[in-house]
C-alpha cells in the first residue's frame, strides 16, 4: 500500500495493518505484524518514487 503524506511524497505502507515501520534487517517485513512486504510493493513503490522525481508531489495526499 502507497500512503502520500500531506506534502504529496509516497510512504511504503503494510498491506495487512498499514503500518509505515518496515524493517529492513531480516529482509523487509513489516515491524508492527511481522508480515512480509511484498515485491510488488516494493516495486509500486518505486514508481511512485520516480513519479515524485518526475512530476512533482502527489495533489492532495491520501493512499493508493
């Protein structure tokens, strides 16, 4: 899950309780449930990432 925070920049979130906390020590899993963070999204997060580098802030905040 992609959160944008409210200045329009993309935060990795868990898809299972939508906790930000990923840690990244035994791979990348999600520090509040212990649930893995998935390759896809990772990769979703990578898009919005460069989107951010291309286009600028995501209006408004809010998740995807």
């Amino acid at each position: 899950m992609i959160f944008y925070n409210p200045h329009g920049a993309p935060e990795l979130a868990c898809d299972h309780c939508g906790c930000r906390w990923v840690d990244r020590t035994n791979g990348a899993h999600c520090y509040e449930c212990g649930e893995e963070i998935t390759v896809d999204s990772i990769a979703e997060f990578q898009r919005a990432l460069q989107e951010l580098a291309t286009k600028g802030p995501h209006p408004g905040g809010g998740t995807t």
